[in-house]
C-alpha cells in the first residue's frame, strides 16, 4: 500500500483526489492538508505514518514550498499546481537522514489532454503556424494554463523556430464559470486549417494520471520531471 497525502485537499480538484486514492486498492489516504481543515503539510510530514507520496494541487504561491518541504523529509511529490518556477526544484535535497525524494509536475493529468498535445506536436511539423485557444473556470488562477505553455514548448523543440515556434506563438486563455478545462490547438496553411481539440467534462478525468504518477513518482530515474507524458510514452 503506498501512503498518500493530499494537499490542497478541501479544493475541488484536491477532494477528487482524495477520493480516487480512498478507491483504490494499492493505496491509503493517510492526510489531508488544507487551512480550511486546519491542518498542515508540516503535521503530517512529521506524522508517525508519514506519506509516501504527497499530491499537492494548492496554489503557485505555496506550491513551491510544499515541494520542498516534501523533499527534504525524503517524501515523493506529485504536482498539479501551475503557474510558479519550478527551477529550484532541481537543487532540491533531502535531509542527511531522509531517502531520495523525486518530483513529477504535471500541467495535465487528463490521459485525453496529453494525447492533444503530442498530436499537436506532430502537426507542427507539417503545418505552417499555429494559435492555441485554452479555456478554464474562473477561479483558475493562472493564464496562460500550465497545458498551454506546455504545448507551445513541446512544439518550439520539435520545429527548431520554424512555423508554430515562431517567438510569441499566440495563447490564448478565457476564464468564464461553468467551464472545467479545455485546449483547443488550430493550425493553419495554405488553403487549410486544422483543429485539435480535447475537452475536460468533469475532473474525474485527471484522476487516472494522478494514480499512475502516485505509483510511478519513486521509481523516476532523474527528478524532477515535467510532463505526465514522460510516464506514457
């Protein structure tokens, strides 16, 4: 049974997650960390059943730190927060008497979304440019969305600043209630467009990434690792 910890875990996103992981048979919720509930990532890091493995959807401004607290007290961290530098992570260390601790952030945990972009990413050496349109709720506290940004990258590195790696390829991101996440990349070319395009419904949609990256984050051979798509193909 891997022991897992959530924090963020009175927000939408984090009250699915501790449910998928109450669901499934080779895991034990064992904390939930969230000011709404009055407990604190420290609490259960120090608990005498520490997790594992920490999930942590909470916001850019606390994200970083909760990774490296994690990291440091030896505990794997799955990331589904955007919008903050994750650079620092990469000099992260564990305490001298805590186990090596690694990272995976992913902008996406929808299996759906990650095929979008390496869709996408094979049009782009075809087609001659590109725009991405996402569109989130509005309570989402970044834009561009981390998935957006990702995209755009995964396209520059295959197209090596020809067509959509133009610099400045054009996001863009609408926030409007009733919406989950969707992404939509159109390209276009001589006499022609091209549309892909993936729409989340509900967030039970992520909860399948966020297992599989809860079960493949201590087995990582470098950290910390960007992409739920490093986990796929």
């Amino acid at each position: 049974m891997i022991r897992v910890a959530v924090t963020g875990a009175a927000g939408r996103m984090g009250e699915t997650v501790c449910a998928a992981v109450e669901g499934a048979e080779d895991m034990e919720l064992v904390g939930r960390a969230d000011p709404l509930l009055g407990t604190t990532l420290e609490e259960l890091l120090t608990a005498a059943r520490p997790p594992e493995v920490v999930v942590d959807f909470t916001r850019p401004d606390t994200a970083l730190g909760n990774a490296l607290a994690c990291v440091r007290a030896g505990v794997h961290v799955v990331i589904g927060t955007t919008g903050f530098d994750p650079a620092p992570l990469g000099q992260a260390r564990p305490a001298d008497d805590a186990r090596k601790a690694n990272v995976l952030i992913a902008p996406n945990f929808a299996i759906g979304a990650i095929l979008m972009t390496r869709f996408a990413v094979e049009a782009a050496r075809h087609m001659a440019k590109a725009e991405i349109i996402e569109f989130h709720h509005d309570q989402k506290l970044d834009a561009p969305s981390g998935t957006a940004k990702r995209t755009a990258q995964l396209i520059a590195e295959v197209t090596g600043g020809s067509g959509p790696a133009q610099p400045g390829i054009p996001i863009h991101s609408v926030r409007l209630p009733g919406l989950v996440a969707n992404q939509e990349v159109i390209f276009g070319d001589i006499g022609q467009t091209l549309t892909i395009r993936h729409d989340t419904i509900g967030r039970e949609s992520f909860m399948p990434g966020v297992l599989l990256a809860i079960r493949r984050v201590g087995s990582l051979e470098q950290s910390p690792v960007v992409g739920l798509e490093q986990l796929l193909f």
